[in-house]
DNA sequence: CCTCTTGTGTACTCATCGGTACATAATATG
DNA sequence: CATATTATGTACCGATGAGTACACAAGAGG
C-alpha cells in the first residue's frame, strides 16, 4: 500500500499533456509554466514525480517512441523491405499530418535552440534518430538474406534515405502540406526502390 | 560625407557572424551575449545598426539566401529539370557538409523552440521555404514547356520531393551523416526521376 | 573652437527562465 | 489519536533573457 498522501493526477495522462507540449515547442521552447498547465499540476508537483525538465522530456521521449512513433517498430514487421518502406512513409505522413498531433517530428524539432545546457539534449535526439535508422539498415540487411531486396542493394544507404524521406516529410508537413500532396513524395520516393 | 562619428565596425562582416550564430542556435537559441560576442560589437550597437534581434534575424536570412543558399537560384538556370533537380541536391549537400558551416538548414533549424513571441519567425520561415518550393516548381513547368520533363509529370509534386529530399540530407547532416553517405542518398533519390 | 550628429561602452531596466523552501493537507501505520 | 510519509500550493531564489538610458567619444559643418 502507497504510504502517505496520494497522487491526485494521473501521472501517465501528464506525461502525454507534457510530450504534446514538447512536440510542439521542442525542449528548450517549452517552458515550465506551459507545462505545468498542459499537464494540469504545478511545479512542486512535476518536481517530485519527475525530477527535472530534462528527465521529464526524456521521459516524453520513450512515450513517442511507444506512442506516435510506435509505427516504426510496427513496419518492421512487415514481410518484404518494401512494404516496410511502405509503411514508414505511410506512418510518417499519417502521425504528421493527424490534426489531433503538432505537425513535425520530436525527435527533428526538439534539437534546436539548444543552449550549451542541452547540449546533452541535441546528443540524445541525434542518437535517437540513429537507432531509429540503424533498426531499419537491420530490417534491409534481413531483407537481403529473405531475397525481397536485390544482393547489391546497400541496406545503409536505402536505410538512410528512407529515413531522409521521412524526415523531410516531417519538415513539409511544418510547412503546411497536406496528407494527399505527402502521399505524393512517398509515391515518388517508392519510385527509386529497387525491385 | 556621412555626419556624426564613424562606424568603427564592418556591418556586413557583424551580419555575416551573426548569420552564423543563428544558423547554429537557431532564432530563440541565439542569445544576445553570443551574437554581439561574435560580432565584434556591443548590444547598443547592434540595435543602432539592426534595430532589433528579429530585424538582424530577417536581415540574416536575406542574406542566407544571396550567400549559402545561393546555389538554389543557381540551380534554376541548369539547362534540364533533371540538371536542376541534380543540382539542388549536391547544393545542399556541399553546403550542410561544409566544415566551415554548421550543420543543417538554417530555414528548418531556426523556425525551432519558439515560444509565442517568435511566431512570426515561424512563419517567415515557413513563407520563405514555401517560396523556394514555388521557385522549383515554377521552374519544372518550364522545363514541360520545354520538353525535357514529361507532360504527365506534376511539377507541383516533383518539387515538393526535392524539397523534401533537401530538408532530409539537411537534418541527416545534423545527426552526422558525411558527404559520401548523403551523395547515396541524393543518388538514390534521382532514381525516382522520370525520363 | 564650438556645436551638431552619430557611434560606443557601462550599467541598468523589467520579464521570464528553471528550480526550490516551506507550510499545509491527505493518507497509511501504530 | 499520534506519527511518519508523501503530495500540494504559494511564494520565493539566482540566473539570464531582450532591450535601453545615459554619459562620453569621434567625426563633420559652421
């Protein structure tokens, strides 16, 4: 039994509130007050169930990571390397471009403004986005042994521009395209594949 | 004859070190102290010769534009589409990889962490990448009129792909992605070009 | 030389930042 | 009921943000 007087928000719905925050403002844009707010609690209180603004945000991270952008994880159950490219795109345009979600990518938008403080944040965006890519170079390096990728391809290199393309999606969608004018990038995009 | 005592500092010189600071930091991560330091100048200064943090910003991305992404106008006067869209491309590339230049693309890093008050930052540099897309597109209807593009091509689509492609080798750059890799990436995006 | 004009440098303003001290409220355990 | 423990709310802290007042310096025109 919990010992002493209860929580009286809940702490997951919170740590949502905050990543929505995050997302839109990045971490050194979102600020204390606006946190506070979103996440309907005051500061002693995000103090003491999560430490800091920088574990909050980490904690924020994982959450994308599981939430937003769990269909990355999903597309590489996909069967062949380019249903998995498929589906990326496809997921990237749909988180995007869903008008519940700010537009733009974490994981993108988060670095910038970094003072020399978040520098450690800058770090951890960036090795982030490298798992993300690396997991997907594992997937085509699969793809190859199945045979649904040609010997020569290079899974690095299709790792890395699929991963361009979905960033640069991100970055359009920032700038107010729309869910049919980025299916047209992915289409385009899925037109270099190898076959 | 200019009255009153004499600048004592070069103003497209500071412009230039500041144009260098924002594109590292971005609008609201550029503070004060770091843009006059590397200036040569002191605050009163620059709000003598700027008149205003945004008005040395917008000054910056002017000539951002003339200077490091002067290769986007260049570009426009390649003899194809396909010449340009090449073009484009290793612009960017040579320009985000340059050692003597931070990482990434200014027009997508500076719009970041920004609180209410850069707002319309956000927008003007939402309009002015929206503007080079124009630029793009405007020049891919030509090279229809032309017939070095086919005439079921949507430039409208063809430029937002390029554009997207771009805005991805410049955030690949910032997780430190080299120039070999990004030439991949660039390579395997003109595979999707049509011919 | 005097005055007018413009640039420079120091030292300030006020707002806001992330973070916290402290008093109080709410629960579990004894 | 008493006490230990944890959460909440107010009100603060020092640091730093952008912007500026003001005294002084350096030139031009008279």
């Amino acid at each position: 039994m919990p010992r002493g007087r209860p929580r009286e928000f809940d702490i997951d719905q919170a740590l949502d509130r905050a990543l929505r925050v995050f997302w839109r403002k990045g971490y050194e844009g979102a600020t204390l007050p606006e946190l506070t707010r979103a996440m309907g609690i005051n500061r002693p209180s995000l103090y003491a169930a999560f430490g800091s603004k920088e574990e909050l945000f980490r904690q924020a991270l994982d959450r994308y990571a599981e939430g937003p952008a769990g269909y990355l994880g999903e597309a590489m159950g996909e069967p062949t390397a380019r249903a998995v490219a498929e589906r990326l795109l496809d997921g990237t345009i749909e988180v995007v471009t869903d008008r519940r979600n700010p537009r733009g990518c974490l994981l993108v938008q988060g670095a910038l403004a970094c003072g020399e403080t978040a520098e450690s944040i800058r770090r951890e965006l960036a090795a982030r986005r490298l798992a993300g890519e690396a997991a997907i170079r594992k997937r085509f390096e699969r793809a190859i042994a199945d045979g649904d990728l040609p010997g020569d391809s290079d899974p690095a290199d299709l790792a890395r521009y699929i991963v361009a393309v979905m960033q640069g999606i991100a970055v359009q969608a920032a700038s107010g395209a729309n869910r049919a004018e980025l299916r047209q990038v992915a289409a385009l995009a899925l037109r270099a594949w190898p076959n």
